[in-house]
C-alpha cells in the first residue's frame, strides 16, 4: 500500500499530539502537592509592641503611673533635680553663708574620695586636704582656683545623709579671704561655684545611681523568674479546676439522665405496688 506525502504528515501530527496528551496526562497523574511556605515573621512582628502611658496622677502633681503590658500600675515621682540651694548653718563653731547640693543614691565613704579627688582635677595646684579635728567636715587649705578668685581660698565641706539615707548631701563653703562666698555678695563667683558643685553631683549621682539601677534590676530578673514560676504553677492549678468543672458538668448531665430513669422507674414501681396491693386485697376479700 502507498501512503502518500499528505497522509503521512498526518499520521506524523497524530502521532505528536498523541505523545504531547500522553505527557502531560502522566504529569498531572504524578503530581504532588506541596503546602505553601510561610516566612517567619521577624522578631518585632513576633513582639507585640504595648505603648507605655503616662498620664498624670491627680492625687498627686509630681508623681506619674506608668501602665505596662502585665496591667501593673507602677507609681513614680518625678525625679529629683540637682539643685544648688544657698544655706546659713554652723560649720568649724561658727553660722557661715555656704551651698548645698544632693548626691543621689550616693555611697558616703565613696562620696567623700571622690570629692577629694574632684578637687584635685579643678585646683591649679596642689594644696592640703584634710579632715577636721572634729571629723565633721573636709577643709581644703589655700586652694587655688582662679574662676572663683584671683587669691588662695579656704574649702569647707561636709556630707550628711538625708532622712531615709538613700542619698548625701554636700555643704559646701568658700572662704575667700574676710568673706564666705554668697549670692549676695559675689553673685557672678557664686554661679561658678554653682557650676562646680553640679559638675561634681551630676557625676556622682550618675555613677551611684547606675550602680544602684544595675542591682536593682538582677533583683527584678530573680523576682520575674519567681513570679513566673508561681504564674505557671498557678496555670497548672487552674487548669485541673476547669478539668474537674468539666468532669462536674459531664457528670451533673449524667446524674440528671439518671435521674430522669430513676423518677420514671419510681412512678412506674408506685403503680405497680399499688397494683400488686390491690389484688391481694382482692384476695383477702373472696376469703369466707
């Protein structure tokens, strides 16, 4: 039989069609499904960010409450500020003008180094420092810082502990030769010794108070971790009570099933008495 270039051709597209059907048919047959992937959400996405609100205490001005994420209210005053105040007080036997000045969180021996160092980095040179006989206050002899006089002044200071000893305070009085410095008298002298003071307060304070921040927060952590420990405890705890609730309702449906039964067992065992009764009754009557 002779086939012809036209038959052929179509026999030959038959034949391709037949092969292109036959793969994808088998493609779609194997096909596996695959789930979809997910990326993870990134660390901040994971964290749901509560804004922290402060609002203002009306029982009292200078306090705030900060609102966490746990609902606890936290109280907090307004933090202190490092306010030079001038003073009049008894000091080597004598009421002499002076300032004073908080040191917060501070450690009273620390306090007293460090002030005996700070006057070193702001003499010009260096001078006696000792404490008085009395041990009550520090007395810097001659000393020489020309930003509060052209002449050697005297240093007069004493730390006391507030009422609660948390924090220090520093008196502090600047004989400059016939006069203690004041803002009266020498009230441009008076601002830079205001300077001085802060300087050293603002670097003890901060120090203190870092220290002081740093203990106070591995405490946090150890309180947390406990806190956390009593939290999954109480979980544990309050889970079994919703087991046992649950267990308590299955078996209330089950006890009023029961005694659904038991009401409709009771009428029909009071009917049958009343029936078993009656015919020996019924008995006892034909006896003669």
């Amino acid at each position: 039989m002779q086939i012809n270039t036209r038959t052929l051709l179509m026999l030959m597209l038959v034949c391709s069609l037949f092969v292109v059907t036959t793969t994808e048919s088998q493609a779609q047959q194997t096909r596996v499904y695959t789930p979809p992937t997910y990326s993870a959400p990134s660390p901040q996405a994971q964290t749901r960010a509560v804004p922290v609100n402060t609002v203002d205490n009306p029982q009292d001005p200078e306090s705030e409450i900060i609102v966490y994420n746990d609902s606890m209210q936290i109280m907090l005053k307004t933090p202190p500020a490092l306010t030079v105040i001038p003073i009049t007080t008894t000091i080597d036997g004598s009421e002499k003008p002076g300032m004073q000045i908080p040191v917060y969180s501070g450690d009273m021996i620390e306090v007293s180094k460090n002030w005996k160092k700070y006057l070193k980095t702001i003499l010009k040179k260096r001078t006696s420092f000792q404490s008085s006989p009395s041990g009550d206050y520090y007395f810097t002899n001659d000393a020489d810082i020309p930003r509060l006089s052209a002449n050697t002044i005297d240093i007069y200071a004493e730390l006391l502990p507030s009422e609660d000893s948390k924090d220090i305070y520093l008196n502090c009085f600047f004989d400059l030769g016939g006069a203690f410095l004041s803002p009266e008298e020498h009230p441009e002298k008076y601002l830079e010794a205001v300077a001085i003071l802060k300087d050293f307060a603002v670097v003890e304070s901060i120090k203190s108070t870092e220290a002081q921040l740093l203990l106070e927060e591995e405490e946090l952590l150890l309180l947390k971790e406990e806190r956390q420990a009593i939290k999954s405890e109480k979980d544990a705890i309050q889970f079994q009570i919703d087991d046992l609730k649950a267990q308590l309702e299955k078996m209330q449906g089950e006890m009023d099933a029961v005694n659904e039964k038991l009401d409709e067992k009771n009428q029909r065992t009071k009917e049958k008495i009343g029936t078993v009764e009656q015919l020996k009754l019924n008995l006892r009557s034909f006896d003669y």
